[in-house]
C-alpha cells in the first residue's frame, strides 16, 4: 500500500491537473475492482503469474465495458476508447 501511495505522489508531482482529473477515476474503479474480486490487499498482484494478471485485467476490462464501476454506474456499454482509456492509466 506504501508503494501506490508513493506512485500516487509521484504522479501528482510529475503530472498536469487535467491529466490527474482523468486518471484518478481509473485508479478509483481499478481499487474498487481488486475489492470486489477480494484482492484489495494486492493492487500489483505480486502473487500472481503473468498469466494470472492477463486474465485479471481482461476481467477488469470487461466490468469497465459493462460500466459496472466507478462513474458508469449506469449500465451503459463504454467504448473501447474509454475501456483503453483506463487501462492505459493504469499500465
């Protein structure tokens, strides 16, 4: 947890406030994804295999897809623009 603190510090640091306004949404559905899934405790997924993460993010991808997470809690289908979107602020 120390870790996504300091990565979040450091962002902030070295980023503009428009770029932070966008990216902090995906952190926010990505954290509350590992939770739902009961990984909350491993947000790099350490534990897993390379393998494993591939399919968690495919996973994480699909819930942003279906909108069932963050401000797209309307159950609209997002774009794939906006499924990259996340994923990209979050690589």
């Amino acid at each position: 947890m120390a870790d996504m603190h300091a990565s979040e510090l450091a962002i902030q640091g070295a980023v503009v406030q428009g770029t932070n306004a966008k990216q902090s949404p995906a952190r926010f559905c990505y954290r509350e994804y590992l939770s739902s899934i009961g990984l909350s405790h491993d947000c790099f997924l350490d534990e897993f295999s390379p393998c494993q993460k591939q399919c968690i993010h495919s996973a994480f991808a699909h819930a942003i897809r279906e909108g069932r997470f963050g401000s797209s809690r309307n159950r609209k289908t997002n774009k794939s623009k906006s499924v990259r979107a996340t994923l990209d602020c979050m690589a």
